[in-house]
C-alpha cells in the first residue's frame, strides 16, 4: 500500500528544514562565536535531522514508500529540547563553557562589555556616499548628526561607562512602553520585559564581575538596581559577587542593607553563609595585635556577632550551612586572652563555647558535620593549650567512619596530630593511621608538611631519634621539584625543624660515660690499650673545635651513640641552615665555621634551607639540645655566641621564652657547675627584667600564660639565688616579687560597683505598725560576672530577638542585647561550673618558696619566716576568694538565673 503524503505535511516538513538551516552557525562579527562541552555531538544532531528531513521531503514530492523507520527518529519532544540547545548561544550558562579559569572568564566579560557598547552605543552606521541621501538630510534637518564613540578599550572606566548606557537605554525603553501604553491601553506587554531584548542574563552578570574586577562596588551595586529598574529577576549568582565583596571586607551594614533592598525571599545557603563570613572578618579587624616577646601572633576576638546571626537564622527556620558553623568554630579556637579584651571572654571560654556550639549544631541544625568540621574537632583535641585528649579524637574518629563520612587528607593529619602529642602509648596507633593514609592518598608529589609535623610531635615526645631523622630525609628528598629548583609548598620548614631539635633534646644517647663499666688494666693488660682509644674517641671535643669545625657536615644511617655526637651532628645541621639562609650577622660574628667552600659546594645538603626563616622558637629549640646534652660552659658559650652578652648587642634577638629556658638551666646546675652559672644567671635575668617590664607596660600581669611564665622565671632565679648561698638575695627578689604583684590584684576591688541588694527610699509599713526596707536588685557590672553568651541555664529554644523594621528572614545587627534575650547554645559539653579562669595574675605558692624557707629555718631567722609564710597565706587565701567568686559568677544583669 502505497502512502501518499498531504500537502501540509510537505509544507510543514520545508518549514522545519528552513528553520533548521536558519539556526546554523552563521556568527556576527560582534558576536564570537561559542563552543559547547561537546560540539560534535550537536553538530552530528543538526545533521542527522537535517537528513530525516530531507529524506522526508524527498519521498513527498517523489511519491515513493514510506520513509524508513529510522527517518522518524525525533520526536517533537527530542526537537524541542534540540531548539532549547541552540537558542541558549546567546546565554551560554557556566557548564558549557569551555574553561574554568578566572582568566578566561575575564576575558569573555571583557568581550560581553565590548559587545554590549557596541550595541547601545550611537555609532556611525550611513554610509559615506549617502551624503545626499534622504536620510542624511533628514538627519541634518533634525540636528541628529550621527557622532562616533571611541571604543571601550580606549576608556578608562569602561564599567561605567557601560552602565551609563544600560541605565540611558533602560530610560529610553521605559519613555516608549509608557507611550505605547497610553496609545494602547488594552495591550499587555509586561510578561516580556523590552530589556531583554538588549542585555541578556549573562551579559548581566558579565556586567557585575567586570565591576567586581575593578574593586568597584558601588558600580556592582548599581548594575543590580538597573536589573530591578528594568524589570528583570536579578540572579542570584549576580547577588553573590556583590555579597563575597561585601563580606571578605567585614562591611556588615553595606551587605545586610543590599540584602534587604534586593532578596525577597530568605537567604539562600550561600548568602547565609556570606552574611556570618562578613561578620567575623569585621571581627578580626577589631583584633589586638599579641605579645611578640610572648611569641602571640594576632588572634581573633569572640565572635559575638556572628554568633547572634547563626542563632537568629536558626530561629527564623533558614538555617545556615554547616560551613557557616566551620567558620565560626574555626574563630572561636583561634581566640588569645589580651589584656584588652572581656576578662571572661578570652581563649579558655572561646575554646569551651566552641565545643558547645558543635553540640549544638548538631541537635538544632545539622546532626551529621562534614570531613572538615571533623577534622578541625579532632585537631582541638590535640591543642598545645592544654593536654592532649586520644580518646575523644577517636571517638570523632570512629563515628566519622559510621556516619560513612569519607576521611580528607586534613582529617587523617588530624587524628595522627593528637595521637603524637598524647604521648609514647599512642604513637603506634598514629603511625598505623598514617600508613593507611598513605595508601589511600598515595600522591608522592602532594605537600606532606602537614604529617610530618604530627608525627614529628610523637616523636620528641618519646625521644625516637631514628624515625625523626628518616622524615627529615625524606622532607629533604621533596624539597626538589622535577626540575630541582626548591619550592615553598612543600619539604621542610622551620617549624619541622623545631620538632627535630626538639626530638634530640629528648633524645638519650646508648653510651654513657657515666655508665661505663672500667676495667683494671692491671688484671687485664690486653684491654689497656682498647680502653685508652676508646677514652680518646669518647672525650668531649673543646668548645672551639666544636664551634668551628673545618669537615663537611654529614649524617649517618646510625644515630648518634653518645651526647657528643648528638651535639655535632645539631651543630653541622644548624650550620648548614644558617648558610642556607645568608644570616651576615651571624657570619660575621665568627660562630659559622670557615671551611673550604668548595667542600660545601658539593654538600647535598646545600640549599635545602634557603626558604627556613630564623625565627626564636627554632633557635630556642636548637639551644634546648645544647641545655640537655652539653655542660653548661658549652651552654653559655652557644648562647652569647647567638645573643651577645650583657655589654653587646646580640646578632640574634631572644623572645621570653629563650630566657625563661636559660634561666631554668641554671637552676639544675650541678655543685660544680654553681659559680659559672651565677653570672650567666645575672645577663639573662637582666633581659629577662626588660621583658617583663615591657609586658607590664601592654597590661599583660593578668594573662594566664604569661603570669605562668613570671612564676616559672622568679622561681628559678630565686633558686641559682639559694645554690649560691645568697638567702638575702633570694628573700630581697621575694619581696620585689609581691610588690610587683601584690596578692590584693587576685581579688581586685571593685570600685563603683555597688551591692546587689539596694534600699528604697519608701518605707513599706506592715500590719504592726513596724516599717521594713524592701529590697531591690540593681544592675551591677563585675570583673567575674558571667556573659549571657555562657550562661548554663537550660532552655528548649532560643528567643528570637525583636529588630526594628527587619523581616525575619533578614537578620540585621541587633540593637540591644539583653540577658533576657540573648542567644546561647542548647546543648553544651563542658560543665556547669564553665572553663577555667585565664586572667590569674601571679601567685606564690609554698613549693615555689620551700627550699628558701628551709635555709631561714636553718638559719633560725624568725620574723623572714614568718614573712613567706605570710605570703603564701595571703596568696592562697585571696585566690580562694577569686575561684568562689568565679563559680558563682552571676549575670552581667543581677537577677538573671545561670
């Protein structure tokens, strides 16, 4: 049977095949042409389509049999999705685009504004022998002389000038749809903005970036209030530039303003998550700068306010992302007590509340945290502030696993990290967790910094020399890259460096001269002359052959077998490290040795430590492996070699730490060793007079760490006192110790604050005819009342905090901040008593003084003794006084339950 076609059917096949070739890539100059992920695959579907109706035509007019199955092969829903693929060329969305790049995709915005200029700008579009022309003198009659533009390559704000065009073509568009409004009333043409037809929705954003570019945020600003002018949705992708600005400045009021002006509906996830960024990097603006004797780099203060947004989305239902949370965690850990911070608000109650809030994120918004949330909960574990707790990082460890959370490279140096500061009986388990991570990510040419570092911590913990010296060989083997230049991201740093000086201070030599057994060569003449080389081969080298040695520094596979080889093997490594870096001071101060260069040339070690910066913790590190292993005569000579003497000016500039650790050598000195160390003891305690007064001059006396290190400075200085059979001195530094720090600033008054309870001046009369003073309980502000942000009282939700002319979606910065109201964690893991009390100044305690008050007891000095005993009394007193008063701290508002 023979099928013959209608003729509609013909009409409408020649019609599908015309708009098939009208759609083929036929590029206008001004329009450069754009390449799709897979161009093939498009071009073979324009062709077979092109045949299907070709063919189909063909056996039309031909009147043979019916096409082939196969002609057949779209559907009308296959067409359409094909003519949405070639429709989108003027808006080609992110997936499409052929490269990722921020350069490519500046330059395509550079050519979506040049495209756009071209298109709005006037240009000189008549001819030039069209002088006589209709149109020519129409245009002279008019006084529309066509003008020529210059270019946008040849402006200097090209953006603007842009955006001066859009907003003239945006007010000439509107003139005529308001006349043609009033001429045709009864037309609606609101569905189609007329823009559209102009700009498109990529040339938009094009637009936004290109302002974003320039740092130009009010121009950024201005293009989405000219995508609302004209009546276009404004895409949220165009919102987001303009937000990522706003936050990675801290401008919190410029960004919840755009926020309120632009969304209409809540936050997304991104713009949540922009909105608590904005207020933490405000927050760190406002940051103090640290104690650089201290070594106190600038931290973060508690983030208060991106706190009070996390907590008001959570009340609102919009719940920001758990990267939000990341954030503020992550702030919360890296909080430092300053002097001129909240005393209750500093880095102990920052790192409980940061525990608190995973909690709480966990029983409000999200029960399941990702691999990096993990990771930076199991690295608290491990913090240096206080001891390392294995158990709870294996705990996360363990339910990250259940919760079929895959494990990143971040979350397995965390594990790894605790596991080495835990300590000897940990370390295996770590070893085998970084094992593991090394077959799961077995990319040798990855930064390893990381993992070492963490094993680097087990190992000076456990002295386990050998393992340290194997992961500086192989830090030191990819330092390299492929073409052997040395590269920053990875290798060795000086942070490494001070966990392996570290690992050979608590490293223990097997040979002990002390612990050798001696023969009678009388008995035994066949040893005699074994003993004497082995007496030659083990007796310390002098100072000055140590300190300039003419050989090439070498390592080898054996460790080092007695505390000699220990420190030559210290002293080469930090020779080299010291070349490696150029330190002319130090070079010139004769502690570098002056071998031939030409043997350093060929050191394979040569190099390796260009990048190390020289820094007082490495140094500290490198003088601990001297404080250990060397006499204290080989001591003080490496110490004033790198920081000169009392009379000089050192080449080296020594923190608190470099003199606390002196100081503390010289209170361990043998009975031999006493008259050296007394006038070495006498330079560092003057440096040391010079530190403290200048912490004492930045308000540092009531800072946890620092007040700790006082304790420790005075107490061993007070004890080379007592060795040296100096009672007098010692007592005379007791006595400037409790005058500097007396034991009434444990416990401080509290001026103008008055009683909790006030009298009112009317007097209630009761039935007897007696007159009772009714008690009020007035607001007071103390040094150890409690935040509202710690406040232990249990709740089931948190308030939602009223904000003036705000919708709930779009929480600005609230105007007060009653105790009423405040917005706290739900669910909190440290206890009810709250964390420990960081702002202690310095104290005396009874085994600081002991040994003294044994040489007055000795000596029968009665009224001195009473003196210390006195002391600690008043100290441990007062103290008493302070922890009670800080258990029941109340409310910054008295009346309010905590």
């Amino acid at each position: 049977m023979r099928l013959v076609l209608p003729r509609q059917c013909v009409v409408r096949a020649r019609c599908r095949l015309h708009q098939v070739a009208a759609v083929q890539p036929r590029w206008h100059l001004q329009h450069p042409p754009v390449v799709y992920r897979d161009p093939e695959t498009l071009e073979k579907k324009l062709q077979t389509l092109h045949n299907v109706a070709w063919n189909i035509i063909s056996a039309a007019q031909s009147g043979e049999n019916t096409p082939d199955s196969s002609f057949a092969a779209y559907s009308d829903d296959d067409l359409y999705t094909l003519y949405c693929d070639l429709i989108q060329t003027d808006s080609p969305s992110h997936d499409v685009r052929t490269s990722d790049s921020e350069e490519a995709l500046k330059e395509e915005d550079l050519a979506a504004l040049r495209r756009i200029e071209l298109r709005l700008a006037p240009t000189e579009t008549i001819p030039s022998n069209a002088d006589n022309s209709l149109t020519r003198r129409l245009s002279v009659q008019r006084g529309m002389a066509p003008t020529s533009v210059p270019p946008l390559t040849q402006s200097g704000h090209g953006h603007q000038h842009v955006l001066d065009l859009i907003e003239s073509a945006i007010a000439r568009l509107q003139t005529l749809t308001t006349s043609v409004d009033s001429a045709l009333p009864k037309v609606d043409n609101s569905s189609v903005p007329a823009l559209a037809t102009i700009v498109s929705k990529t040339e938009w954003l094009s637009v936004v970036r290109c302002c974003v570019y320039e740092n130009d945020v009010d121009a950024a600003e201005r293009t989405i209030f000219l995508m609302q002018k004209a009546g276009l949705t404004v895409p949220e992708e165009a919102v987001n530039h303009v937000l990522e600005v706003h936050a990675s400045k801290g401008e919190t009021t410029r960004l919840e303003s755009l926020m309120h002006r632009v969304l209409s509906g809540p936050p997304t996830e991104t713009q949540r998550d922009l909105h608590v960024k904005a207020h933490l990097v405000r927050a760190s603006h406002h940051a103090p700068s640290g104690f650089s004797d201290l070594g106190d780099s600038t931290g973060s203060v508690f983030p208060t306010a991106a706190l009070d947004v996390l907590h008001h989305y959570e009340a609102s239902g919009h719940f920001a992302p758990v990267k939000s949370y990341t954030r503020v965690i992550s702030t919360l850990f890296s909080v430092q007590t300053h002097p001129s911070l909240d005393p209750r608000l500093g880095q102990s109650a920052a790192r409980a509340h940061a525990w608190d809030l995973f909690a709480h994120m966990r029983y409000v918004a999200h029960p399941t945290p990702d691999s990096y949330l993990y990771a930076m909960m199991m690295r608290a574990c491990g913090s240096t502030g206080g001891r390392a707790e294995p158990e709870r990082a294996l705990d996360l460890w363990t339910e990250m696993q259940e919760n079929r959370v895959e494990p990143t490279r971040g979350a397995y140096e965390a594990i790894v990290l605790v596991l080495g500061r835990a300590g000897k009986g940990w370390l295996s388990e770590g070893m085998r967790l970084a094992r593991e991570m090394k077959e799961r990510y077995p990319e040798r040419d990855r930064n390893q910094r990381r993992m070492w570092c963490a094993l680097l911590e087990g190992c000076k913990r456990v002295g386990d020399l050998n393992r340290a010296r194997w992961i500086l060989a192989e830090a030191l083997r990819s330092n390299a890259s492929e073409d052997g230049a040395s590269s920053r991201s990875r290798g060795v740093d000086a942070k490494m460096l001070t966990h392996i000086f570290h690992t050979y201070a608590s490293y223990q030599p097997p040979f002990s001269r002390t612990a050798t057994r001696l023969l009678d060569a009388a008995s035994h003449p066949s040893m005699r002359g074994q003993n004497e080389a082995d007496t030659s081969q083990t007796e310390l080298p002098s100072p000055q052959d140590q300190l300039c040695t003419d050989s090439t520094p070498t390592f080898p596979p054996l460790p080092p077998q007695t505390p000699s080889d220990v420190l030559a093997e210290v002293h080469a490594l930090f020779d080299r490290i010291l070349r490696d870096t150029h330190s002319n001071a130090i070079s010139n101060s004769g502690y570098l040795s002056r071998p031939d260069q030409d043997a350093y040339a060929d050191d394979p070690l040569a190099g390796k430590f260009a990048d190390i910066e020289l820094k007082p913790a490495l140094v500290n590190a490198y003088l601990s492996v001297f404080y250990v292993h060397a006499t204290v005569e080989r001591s003080i000579e490496v110490f004033r070699s790198l920081f000169g003497k009392s009379s000089q000016s050192g080449m080296l500039r020594g923190d608190a730490h470099t003199y606390l650790d002196a100081l503390e050598r010289c209170a361990v000195a043998k009975k031999e060793e006493r008259g050296v160390v007394l006038s070495w003891a006498k330079e560092v305690w003057a440096e040391w007079e010079r530190v403290e007064a200048k912490a004492g001059l930045e308000g540092y006396n009531d800072v946890g760490r620092w007040a700790r290190m006082v304790e420790r400075a005075h107490a061993a200085m007070r004890r080379v006192l007592l060795l040296n059979e100096d009672i007098d001195g010692a007592l005379s530094l007791l006595r400037t110790f409790v005058d500097r720090y007396p034991p009434k600033a444990v416990l401080p008054s509290e001026v103008g604050v008055r009683s909790s309870t006030t009298v009112d001046e009317d007097s209630v009369i009761t039935g007897r005819g007696t007159s009772t003073s009714v008690a009020h309980k007035s607001p007071t502000l103390s040094l150890f009342a409690k935040p509202p942000i710690l406040s232990t009282r249990v709740t089931l939700t948190n308030p939602k905090p009223a904000y003036p002319s705000s919708s709930s979606s779009l929480p600005p910065t609230p105007t007060t901040t009653s105790s009423h109201s405040v917005a706290k964690p739900l669910v909190r893991l440290t206890s009810a008593t709250g964390p420990k009390d960081d702002r202690v100044p310095p104290i005396i305690g009874f085994s600081d003084v002991e040994l003294l008050h044994h040489r007055l007891v000795a000596l029968r000095r009665t009224s001195d003794v009473g003196y210390v005993k006195w002391v600690c009394e008043a100290y441990k007193g007062l103290l008493r006084q302070r922890r009670e008063r800080v258990l029941k701290g109340a409310s910054r508002r008295a009346g309010v339950e905590v």
